[in-house]
C-alpha cells in the first residue's frame, strides 16, 4: 500500500459511510440511541477535508490524521474507539509505502488498543467482532498473494464477523443496557467495520 492507495481507502470509507448511513443509524436505533450513522458521517466527512487540507505523505500520516480527526470531531463512543485504531496502526507505518503483513501487524496494534480502551472483547457484541476477523485474515494472507487478495479475504471476514453478532448479547456499550434483548439485531459498530473492509476490497481491486 501507497500514500494515494491508503488515501482512496479512506475517501473509499466516507463514501460508504455516507451511502449507508441512514442503515447504521437504523441499526443503531435498534439497540442504541440512534446516531452511528450521523456520528459517522460527521467523522469522515471531517477526514476527507483534513486529507484534502494536510496531504499526508506516508501510509501511517494518512491513519493518524483520520484517528485523530475521528476523535476530535465524533461525539460518539466509536469516535475515540475508531480514531484508536487509526492512530494506533498509523504511527506503526512510517514508511511512504507498507506491504500487507506491515498493514496486518499495524492493524492488529489497533486493534489491541481498541480492546484495552473499551475494556471490551471479542464475542461483546461491537465492532471488535468484525475487527478481529478483518486483521486475523490480513495477517493470514498469503503475502505472495498481493494487497488485493487479503483485503477481499479481510472484508469478507468482516462481514460474517458482523453478522454474526445478531446472535451475541451486548456486554459493552449501549447495547449492553438491554440485556437479553440486544439479541436478535447487527451490532452497527460491527456493521461499519465492515464498510471499512469493504471499501479496502474495493480500492484494491482496481
Ligand atoms: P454511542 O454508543 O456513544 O452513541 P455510536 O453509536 O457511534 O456511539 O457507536 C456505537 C458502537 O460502538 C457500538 O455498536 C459498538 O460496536 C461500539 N462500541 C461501543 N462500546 C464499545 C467498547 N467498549 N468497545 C468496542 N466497541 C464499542
Ligand atoms: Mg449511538
Ligand atoms: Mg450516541
């Protein structure tokens, strides 16, 4: 991955964000308050002007200046836990460009981070649930394989990851209030992760 690669990712991730954004306020509405979507929104609409302004000129500045632009300027719990992801992985990669077990082992830095800030685990019914899958898959990938090859493998385990947390009672966040009834619903954190996954898939393909 490359500066303008990691920066199509992440104007890849407002773009999906945006189409869906009525869906993950939806979801959110269900075993929430009802503003994952409009949080989201908020966020990367703010990180695509700040990679407009700043021009970041390595993968890791492109990560860290959407971390740090998602917790300035996210109201939400997934604001500071996703700009942790970003930030946490983006100071790993220092390099203008990394190839996929970099990306893989920054990301699972992220991940950890984003674990010990939220105190919460995989199997909680959030975002972790399709994080871990997504960083266990890149860093499974056959590094012969390429960047495109992975990434497929990352967003297809982050959708299953996602859906799998119907299934899960929520031990962490908003959801958690509900008990037994978070059953039965997408966990929205898990559901954006794998726009995030999504739209690597999609940038790499091309
Ligand atoms: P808020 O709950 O503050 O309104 P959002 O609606 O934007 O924030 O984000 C909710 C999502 O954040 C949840 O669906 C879940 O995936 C994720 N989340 C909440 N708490 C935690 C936590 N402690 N660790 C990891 N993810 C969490
Ligand atoms: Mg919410
Ligand atoms: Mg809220």
């Amino acid at each position: 991955m490359d500066t303008d690669l990691a920066h199509a990712w992440l104007l890849a991730v407002a773009s999906s964000v945006e189409a869906d954004r009525e869906r993950l306020t939806r979801l959110d509405a269900e075993i929430g308050d009802g503003d994952h979507g409009t949080n989201l929104h908020r966020g990367f609409t703010a990180v695509r002007a700040a990679l407009e302004e700043i021009h970041p000129e390595s993968v890791g500045r492109v990560l860290v200046t959407t971390g740090t632009t998602l917790i300035s300027r996210v109201g939400g719990a997934s604001g500071p836990l996703y700009g942790t992801v970003f930030r946490t992985a983006g100071k790993r990669l220092e390099a203008p460009e990394c190839d996929v077990a970099e990306l893989a082992a920054a990301l699972s830095a992220g991940y950890e981070a984003v674990c010990a800030l939220g105190s919460a685990r995989v199997g909680d019914k959030t975002m972790l649930d399709a994080l871990h899958p997504a960083v266990e898959a890149l860093t499974a990938a056959d590094p012969t394989g390429g960047l495109a090859a992975a990434a497929r493998a990352a967003a297809e385990a982050a959708r299953k990851g996602a859906e799998a947390t119907v299934d899960l009672q929520a031990r962490k966040g908003r959801a958690s209030y509900l008990g037994s009834r978070s059953r039965g619903h997408l966990d929205p954190g898990a559901a954006s992760t794998a726009l995030v996954f999504g739209a690597l898939a999609d940038v790499t393909s091309g």
